[in-house]
C-alpha cells in the first residue's frame, strides 16, 4: 500500500520479539526508545511504524515509544504510526 499523506523525510522501524519469556515485560517500548536514541539519523523528520491492527501488544509498545496512530489502513489490516524525530534521542 503506498504511502500517501505521510512526511517526505520518513524513515520505518520494525521490532520483533519471539522469546515469550520477554513478552508483556515492557521490553519493546524500551528497546524501541534506546533503538532511537542510539542510531536516530536526523536527516528524517518522522518514524513509521505498521503494525498488525490486532496485534494490540505492538501498538502498545509503540504508544508508549511516542508515536502516534495516524490511519487505520484496514486494505491491508494495519495501523499506521509516526514519531517525530526530535532532540528527545540525545
């Protein structure tokens, strides 16, 4: 699905955690937040993300990172999320 209506200078992130001890323990907005600090390039202007509409354990992670629900893009069951890019990272 094309990314319309979305900033120019975007640059996507995807986590995935397969261990299921790890699972519900915080670790994704956390990993997604030192992620950001440590590798930000600040020639973007916004993070995206898709993640799966049900899988309700991402968005969460995900919000509690900073991004913001943006569309529902339902053609392909997904939520679209950004995150601007900021001096928060430093």
């Amino acid at each position: 699905m094309p990314l319309i209506d979305l900033p120019e200078k975007l640059a996507t992130l995807d986590v995935f955690i397969g261990e299921a001890d790890y699972v519900g323990q915080d670790i994704g907005s956390q990993s997604i937040i030192l992620f950001l600090k440590q590798y930000c390039d600040y020639s973007y202007t916004h993070i995206f993300v898709d993640p799966d509409i049900n899988n309700i354990a991402a968005i969460k992670a995900y919000s509690k990172a900073g991004f913001k629900k943006v569309k529902t893009a339902e053609l392909v069951n997904e939520i679209w999320m950004l995150k601007e890019v900021n001096n928060d990272y430093e």
